[in-house]
C-alpha cells in the first residue's frame, strides 16, 4: 500500500486542529510487516496537546480509530513522537 496518500490526510487532519503557533513535523518513517511507522517532531512545551496521560491529546484519539476494527488499514499505524527540548527558553 502507498502510504503517502494517508501522510497527506493526516497532514490535512492536524493543519485543521493544530493551533497555527504550534510548530510540529509529520512524516513517514518504515513499513514493517505487521505495521507502518510515522515520526512526529513537536517541541516539548506542546507535547501535552499532542499526547498526555488524560487521554485527551490529538494523538491519544486518533490513533485507536485509525486501529480500530472498522478501518481500512491491514496494518497497525503507529506515530513515533520525537521532542525537541527547551524550545524558546
């Protein structure tokens, strides 16, 4: 499977709900046989809106629809983050 064409929709997806201050960069990274990497770089001061204990990040609900029984993807996605510390300080 092209997996540029779900980059591209992820990109779409996060440019509509990420605030326009927030710096981050998503790409893909490897494509295993069981699963298909992609990297996302944020800095540390936005990690909480993108991953949290809360469950309430972008990611912590995107990814088990994206997991689900219901999608059309045959392998797992999973979105590595990567941070880069002390941004603006």
């Amino acid at each position: 499977m092209d997996y540029s064409e779900l980059l591209k929709k992820m990109r779409l997806i996060l440019d509509d709900i990420v605030p326009l201050d927030i710096k981050y960069f998503i790409d893909f990274k490897i494509e295993k046989e069981s699963k298909v990497e992609f990297v996302l770089v944020i800095f540390d001061k936005d990690i909480n809106l993108f991953t949290n204990k809360e469950n309430t990040g972008i990611l912590n609900q995107m990814l088990p629809v994206i997991n689900s029984d219901i999608s059309k993807l045959n392998k797992k996605l999973v979105i590595d983050v990567e941070v880069y510390e002390n941004y603006g300080r």
